[in-house]
C-alpha cells in the first residue's frame, strides 16, 4: 500500500509512471477501484471519509477530472462509463 498526496492538480513528489492501485491512499481515501479509458486516461474510485465515493481522473500524475459525492461505487463507475466525468 502507498501514500499519495496532491496539490489538486497533481500528484506531488511521484514519478510519471506511479500510477496508484487498488488500496493505495490518495488525499487520505482509500482507492476501491481503478479503470483505463485510454492510454493516458485513469480513474480512480476513492472511498470519502464520509462513506461516499469521489472518482480522480488522471493523465499521467496529473489530475485532469475529479467528481465528489457519489452515493456508492456503482453510481460512480455508471458515470464515469457514460462519459459524465
């Protein structure tokens, strides 16, 4: 399990190749899940303190799409594979 920190825009003090998995902590939530778009596109489900789910999407170490709020997992894959996110 790793530790990953952001300034909002990327991840801070990571290469461009350290893509965080399943597990990992990012901005102090836990992520459930992760799924590719495209070469350069990741996602990433992360468990809010509050029991709801945000979903990150990253381009390289760089966040370029961030939703909060979800109720559960399912709502937030559903919108990210609709293309909502």
């Amino acid at each position: 399990m790793s530790i990953y920190v952001s300034d909002g825009k990327k991840l801070v003090d990571v290469e461009y190749d350290d893509i965080p998995d399943v597990n990992d902590i990012v901005d102090g939530m836990r992520v459930l899940s992760t799924d590719k778009r495209a070469e350069d596109e990741n996602a990433m489900f992360l468990l809010e303190p509050n029991g709801n789910v945000s979903c990150y999407v990253f381009d390289e170490i760089f966040i370029v799409g961030k939703v909060t709020g979800f109720e559960n997992l399912v709502d937030a894959v559903k919108a990210w594979n609709n293309n909502e996110i």
